[in-house]
C-alpha cells in the first residue's frame, strides 16, 4: 500500500478484537472489564504485537449492567498501562462510532498518538445474579475517581412523556414500525411477512459470523409465529424482533497516528483508515418529531458523511445500519438510500449477533475492518444510534487512506432548524384526534395489555394516548388503527371511536 507523502497525524486503526463468553453458571462468568480486557488482546494479536501497546487514552463504551464509576481504570490496570488518559463515553448506542469519530480528530489534531477503545457488556451474567438474588463481588472505583467523559449527555425525555411512562425503546420502535408500514400500504399481515423476511435474512448474516451470539438462521415464520419462547412485546414485534441484551461480549479497537503505527511496525496491509465520520441528533424529544416515518438527521448526517469521504452511497459495498428494531432499519435505510434487497448489516445486527446495550457499533466497526482488509476496493459505512432513533454517528472508512486527512462534521444547526410539532397536553389535548401512530404492549403471559398512541389534533399538534382497556388494547391488535379517529381525555385516556 503506497503511502507516499501521507501525514504522519493520520489515523489509522490497526487492530481489532472481539470476544464472547458463554458462561454455564456464575462462578465461570466474566465480569465486563475482563470480557474487555480479552477482546483487547485479541485486538493486540490482531495487530501483530507482542503486547498491549504505549496507550496514551483508554476510552470505553458506557456501561449499563455494572456501574465502575471507573471503567477505563479497571480495563487499563488488567492491561498493565500506567500514566495514560481515562475516558469513558456518554450512554447510546451511537456512542462507539462517536468514540472512534473523536479519537480520529485528537489523533490528527495531535493530543491523541495512541489509544484503546473498548467497551462490553455482561448482562446475561448480571440478569442471572439478580434472578438468584446473589450479590456480585465485581468492583467499583471509590466515590470521585471518575473518568474523563467524551460526548454530551442529552436529554431525550420529555417531562409528559415521563408522566405516561413512554420511555423504553420497546414502547416508542413499534410505533414507529406502524408509521411506516401505514406509510407502505401493506396491510398488517403484509407487513409482518415483509417483517419475517427482512430479520430471516438479518439472522443469516449471524449464522455466517463466528462472532455472533445466536448462529441458528431462523425462517421467516419462526420470527413472525408468536409462541411462548418468541412472546408478543410490543405489538406488532415479537421478542425476535426485538434487540437481544441478554449476551457477555466485549469488542476493542486500537487506534494510532501513521507515525505511531509505523514506530511499532505494524504491517500496512492491517491499517484501515476512517475516512470521514458525522455525527447530529433528532429533535430531542419523540413528541416533538414532524413524522414518525422519517429522520431527517440521519439523512443529513450520513449525507456529510459520504461527501466528507469523498464518495456516494452507491460505493459502497460494505454497510452496517444499526439493527435495534426493524424500524430503526427502514428508517436508516430509507435516510441513507440503502437497498434493503443487498447485505445491510455486517454481524447479524443487535437481535443475532448481540445487542450489549451501548456497544454494539464497535462489533460492527470490528468486523468491517476485517471485511475490509479482504476486500480491499471496498468503502465501508457504519450508522451508529441512540436513544429513540434520535443521536447518530456515522462512519466512513476504507483501506486507502483519505487525501485530505480525516474530516468530521455536524449537522446539528441545520436539523434544529428543521419543522418541529407542538405537544399538547391535558386540557389542550382533550377531544377529537387522529391516531397517527400506535403499540399495544403485552404481558409476560402474552396477553394484551396497554395500548399507546401518538395522536394528531385537527390543528396540527401532537398528543399522546393511553388505555389500559383490555377491550381497546385487544382490538388494536387487529387491523390498520393508523388514520382511525379517537377521543382523548384530559388525562390522555384514549378512546376510540
């Protein structure tokens, strides 16, 4: 690979790891920092190193399952580093590609020569310890020894959608699913076939990656047949359908300048070069959205994205779209003009290839630079995201490093800009409304049980609804209820019509 004349304060990411654990009980089980500490060095195998590398930033993915306060300090004491910066990101699935986004400008802009990235998840070990009621010895930093924390929190929460208790991705995806299949013009059952063939094929691509947590491809009626090991959770996803936390894995990335890389000399034909990243947010709140069937941020977001690298969706060949739901898929597809009839994700997504809550994009990152060292013409896209389909990251990257350095950008001020609906509330919301977009969500007995609605007043405004009415929640479940007109009362009791 020619290199001529390329600046020394390129990035370049030189090794990567991944690593899962299937513990048979929890004396075998691992905590995060070791699953970290593992695909760490598998990372340093991969780079050809006899060790971990001079580090001068340990940066790790935000943790849901165990609490450190200090994640980086436990990571780099396994690793034997000392005297080096200890970052952690700020939660969201888009926060791995934010991470490498970042680090790629302090490694250009100097501040930066060498850093681990890293993040894991032991959730399924932590979710066991709770059912057995046992208490986990895993360790946490004392109170004040916290990290360096790269990225901004954002609030994506509205207060009235505190007050209904609209606040798992459970509940907000499938309404977004019901927009968009309204949107589509298929009927219930049609959309659920469509369903069934787009998550077949999404397992399939986790059969294939010895990476992935669940390598049994399922037919599209295993994952559309509701049955008590594939439970309804939020109409109309059935547990298959929805993002699977339940898994120990650990993914790392090393990440260096030109010069640091050759000072070391790893072999050139590892290097894989982000090209370009961007990163942009929604509006903050669901309740403020124009529509439940767009997002015009990751539209804008990868948009800069491509052309900061200097290419069209339409080079490239590797695409990894962030797989929580399959309406965070169409919505990402339909954004970034991704042909769902080609391979859209690399891993088998967040429901086969694992979903460790924040961290999943790394495993994507992971697998496309080695896609990429094999395919060597190709570019690759990595479409990171949090929250509610509200923060996204974007990354670019190939093999031939980019001619003008890396380059990042923000959106932001334009998306702010763009329209916004106004949130009635209480009073203001009471009477005649639209349903424009719904769930119902079930029980554990895979029984119906509260239907929920985001509703549009005759001028325009957003308002939500709510029934915990077995009769109205049952029939929700049947047929197209988008367009169906209903009642609202002040206290966001949804009746229909």
């Amino acid at each position: 690979m020619a290199i001529v004349a390329l600046d020394p304060r390129t990035p370049v990411i030189v090794g990567v790891g991944q690593y899962l654990h299937r513990a048979e009980s929890l004396d075998d089980a691992l905590e995060p920092a070791a699953l970290m500490e593992r695909a760490v060095l598998e990372a340093v195998s991969d780079a050809g190193l006899d060790g971990p590398p001079p580090a001068d930033s340990v940066r790790v993915v935000n943790i849901i399952g165990w609490r450190y306060r200090n994640a980086p300090r436990f990571l780099a004491e396994r690793l034997g580093i000392t005297d080096c910066e200890l970052a952690e990101s700020t939660p969201g699935g888009n926060s791995p590609q934010a991470l490498v986004n970042q680090t790629a400008l302090d490694i250009a802009g100097g501040s930066t020569d060498m850093a681990i990235l890293s993040g894991a998840e032991a959730f399924r070990t932590y979710m066991r310890a709770r059912k057995q009621g046992i208490k986990l010895d895993w360790p946490k930093a004392d109170d004040g020894d916290v990290p360096v924390f790269i990225g901004k929190p954002l609030d994506m929460n509205h207060e009235h959608e505190r007050e209904l208790g609209l606040m798992m991705p459970v509940q907000i995806y499938p309404m977004f699913e019901t927009a968009l299949r309204a949107e589509s013009g298929r009927t219930v059952g049609e959309h659920q076939a469509f369903l069934g063939k787009l998550w077949s094929d999404l397992s399939h691509v986790a059969a294939g990656n010895p990476n992935a947590w669940i390598r049994e491809p399922k037919t599209p009626d295993e994952i559309t047949t509701v049955s008590a090991k594939n439970r309804m959770i939020g109409f109309p996803y059935p547990k298959l359908m929805n993002s699977n936390s339940d898994v120990d894995m650990g993914a790392a990335l090393i990440m260096c300048s030109v010069e640091a890389a050759e000072r070391m000399g790893i072999d050139r034909d590892l290097w894989v070069f982000p090209l370009s990243g961007a990163d942009c947010h929604e509006h903050n709140y669901v309740s403020n959205r124009d529509t439940f069937s767009r997002t015009p941020a990751i539209e804008l977001g990868g948009k800069r994205a491509l052309e900061l690298a200097g290419v069209t969706i339409d080079d490239v060949g590797l695409v990894d779209l962030y797989s929580c739901f399959p309406a965070a898929v169409q919505l990402g597809a339909k954004s970034l003009g991704v042909d769902l009839d080609q391979q859209w994700s690399r891993t088998g997504g967040l429901p086969f290839g694992g979903g460790p809550w924040n961290n999943y994009p790394m495993h994507a990152i992971a697998t496309i630079v080695g896609e990429l060292r094999e395919q060597r013409d190709e570019t690759g896209l990595v479409w990171a995201n949090g929250g509610y389909a509200t923060k996204h990251a974007f990354g670019v990257y190939a093999t031939t490093p980019p001619a003008d350095g890396f380059r990042h950008t923000s959106p932001q001020a334009e998306i702010d800009a763009l329209p916004k609906r106004e949130l009635a509330v209480g009073a203001d919301a009471a009477g005649a409304v639209d349903i424009e977009a719904y769930t119902v969500m079930f029980d554990r007995d895979n029984e119906p049980e509260t239907a929920l609605a985001a509703c549009l007043l005759p001028d325009g405004r957003r308002a939500w609804g709510k029934s915990s009415d077995l009769a109205v929640a049952t029939a929700m479940c049947d047929g197209e209820w988008v367009g169906v007109s209903a009642t609202l009362a002040d206290d966001a009791t949804l009746t229909i019509d």
